[in-house]
C-alpha cells in the first residue's frame, strides 16, 4: 500500500496519470532509462525538464541525479564521457600522472 502512495504523489507532482507512469515503466520493463537497472515502481524517478516541466521518463534516482549535477548540460555530460574514457585509456598511467605534480 506505502508503494503505491508514494507512485500517486510523483504522479500528481508531475502532472502524469498513473496509467501513463505504468505505460512508461512497462516500456522500459522496470529498468531506469538511462543505466538499464531494475527498480521496483516506487524506487523510480519522474524525471523531467526543469526548463519546461516536460516529463521525460523514468529514471533510477543516481542516474536522476548525475543528470542534475550536470545542470541537464549535454555537453557538460559529452566532455564528463570524454574526461572518463580519456582516463581509462590511461590506465594506471593516470595515477603517475597525478604523483608528478
């Protein structure tokens, strides 16, 4: 019953019905969005454009808030990918990169 509570007040806040919430989650087979993980309902995020209020999907609520930490910035997430494969390309090179400064 709490779970069910707590999928009608994301759904009210964001202005979606609870059928449209299950159409979404169903489509995405109870897996965030964005990394694929599977959430129970009520563990998922309405996420949405804080610009226009324009719901975009579900979510899980790390991958909610990695977005938020970008400011919804696609090129500040583009050049965070860049940053990280740059790195892993290093290996541990990137660790002796950091002990000579």
């Amino acid at each position: 019953r709490k779970h069910i509570i707590k999928v009608q007040t994301k759904c009210r806040k964001y202005r979606i019905t609870q059928a449209e919430y299950a159409r979404v989650l169903e489509e995405n087979n109870g897996r965030c969005g964005i990394c694929g993980e599977v959430r129970q309902p009520e563990q998922m995020v309405i996420d949405h454009d804080h610009s226009t209020g324009v719901v975009r999907g579900l979510l899980c609520c790390k991958c909610n808030a990695g977005i938020g930490f970008f400011d919804e910035d696609a090129d500040k997430m583009q050049k965070a990918i860049c940053y990280i494969e740059a790195h892993a390309a290093l290996g541990n090179a990137s660790t002796k990169v950091l002990a000579k400064k």
